[in-house]
C-alpha cells in the first residue's frame, strides 16, 4: 500500500532544501518536531503554493499553475491545476480538511497525510478502504499562527509517532500559499460530495483532473475564507473517470453533483455564510462542489457534462472593478 505521509516527506524535505528559494521559513522545535512556515511571517512564493498543494494531496498529485483558460476571458485570474491518478486516496485519504486541531488556545484546520495515521475521522477510511504505516506524520495546517511544542506532541501522540517525526506546514488562508491550496481542492470537493452526500463509492473514480481560479488576497483570514470557497463553487471545473458498475447511475451522479444544484448556490459564499449565522452546520454540503463537472463511465463510454461556471458571482465575490 501507498504511504502518503512517506510519499509527502520526500517533498517536504525539497521544500527544506531550497527554502530561501521558496520564501519560507524553517523552524526546529524543542521536542525535535518541524515546522514549515509557508506564510505567517514570511511571504511564500507561487511555488511553495504548488508544493503545499502536493503535500496536502499526499504526494499523489501533479499540481500545476496557469493563466485563465478560455471560458474566463471576463475574469482573468491565475488558475491551479490538479491531476491525480489515486482519487480516492489522495483527496479524502490526504487532502480532506477532517481534522480540527484544538490544542489550548491554537486551533488550526488539518489537512494532509496524518490524518490517514490518526484515522481523522475513521468513517472515510473504512468508506475508502485505506489505512497508512508510517513512523513520520505530515500535516498541513490552515491558520495564522505557528504551532509550538504542545501541538506537535498532541499530532505525535494522535499519529503514534516520535515528535522529532513530526513536520507541520502552516498557511494562513489570507496568504499567497494558503489561496493556492484551496483552489487545489476542486477535485477533493467533488470526491467529498459523491461520498457524504450522494453516497457514491469513491473508490470507482480511477482518475481525476481538475482546476480553479486562484484568488486573489483581499482581505483578512476571514474575508478570504469566502472568496477562497467561491474560487471552488463558482469557478471549478472536475473531470472524473469513473469504472461504473451495472447498477450505477453515473448520468444522475453528475447531474448532481456540481455546486448549482444545491439550495444555497447563487450568492457568494459569505452571503451564504451570513445567512446561516456564521455556523458552517446550517449551511447545505451539497454546495460545497465544482461548479463544473465531467464524468467519463469508462465501462461505457459514455461522457457527462453538469454545471456552469458562474463569472458574475466570482466578480462580485472579490469586488472585482473594471477600470
């Protein structure tokens, strides 16, 4: 079996190699653990975003970055690309952000290889039928402050691992990094809602590809929160190669799958966010998808498309002016 933690070290150690390069920062702490900041006090780079992205996909990904492809000519915006030949793995096994990291009074949003070690939350891995053996924990952390000594000990602890095994990379969501790694979850989002939602077998989905506009920083952790979800909802487009069996509906699946087809599109996501009195809970799962999906049912041959990129709400998401 594919170790993703082992699989993300080989590329945090790139990282720590040519970290001047890359605008981050390198921190050893007291118990031996490592953190990678990628953008509390240190600007990162277009690069490191690429390499976060890979990180948090397990090492399981091609990501990649470019310019608005045809489609977007209102809304010209770098875009992030994410190719993946392990679906299932890379995105709810590794990339999910399923672990809510509450240590004192730092709180971070985990995402990344650990969680497949501190089975973060159990049911996805049960669901994907996917378990990791490694002595080394790699997690990536969405916050704005750094992590200390007691946080690693409590991802050591939760991964049974020694401490000095222990890498954390941090970004926050109002950082070059941070954006680029929300937009790489285009395809992660459209894995999550087969699985939660629709109750579709992950473990289908042979390939997948996908890709999002970047957003740009304009604001605080808490107004990027919202144009970084919108990038996703408003922007993405998925293709997925599915192997159906005979009783699967796979012209359903994506006819219910992108963000359109839940009850709370239409707005940016801070609107939404607002209507629900700021509780994620009261919000339909079902939004949180691409706004464009593809399926190939390569046991037919058939290809699906559902969904419709959204410029208006992506412009008035980021109080876009045209001059």
């Amino acid at each position: 079996m594919i170790s993703v933690n082992k699989k993300a070290l080989e590329i945090v150690n790139h990282m720590i190699s040519k970290k001047e390069e890359l605008n981050i920062e390198v921190i050893k702490l007291e118990n031996g653990a490592t953190v990678l900041d990628c953008g509390v006090n240190v600007p990162g780079s277009w690069a490191a975003g690429k390499l976060f992205t890979k990180v948090c996909l397990g090492g399981l990904a091609h990501v990649g970055i470019s310019l608005s492809p045809s489609g977007f000519e209102d809304i010209n915006l770098p875009f992030v690309k994410v190719k993946t030949s392990h679906p299932a793995i890379a995105t709810l096994g590794s990339q999910k952000a399923g672990w809510a990291v509450k240590v004192g009074k730092y709180f971070a949003m985990g995402s990344g290889p650990a969680r497949a070690l501190a089975k973060k939350p159990k049911k996805t891995y049960e669901e994907i039928g996917y378990e990791d053996d490694a002595d080394v924990a790699v997690l990536c952390l969405e916050a704005s402050k750094l992590p200390n000594e007691e946080v690693a000990d409590y991802v050591a602890k939760e991964c049974n691992v020694e401490p000095e095994n222990v890498y954390l990379l941090v970004a926050p969501t109002s950082s070059l990094v941070g954006s680029i790694q929300i937009s790489g979850r285009v395809v992660e989002n459209g894995t999550y809602k087969m699985l939660e939602c629709l109750e579709f077998d992950v473990t289908k989905v042979k390939y997948a590809a996908g890709l999002a506009p970047i957003a740009p920083i304009i604001g605080d952790d808490f107004a990027m929160m919202g144009a970084t979800n919108d990038m996703v909802l408003y922007g993405g487009i998925t293709y997925y190669y599915i192997k159906s069996d005979e009783n699967d509906d796979i012209e359903s699946l994506c006819k219910a799958l992108p963000s359109c087809t839940s009850k709370d599109y239409g707005k940016p996501f801070m609107e939404v966010f607002k209507s629900a009195d700021y509780d994620f809970y009261k919000i339909d799962k079902g939004m949180f998808a691409p706004a464009v999906v593809i399926i190939n049912d390569i046991t037919n041959g058939k290809v699906y498309k559902s969904g419709k990129i959204n410029v208006e709400v992506l412009k008035k998401s980021l109080g876009w002016t045209e001059l």
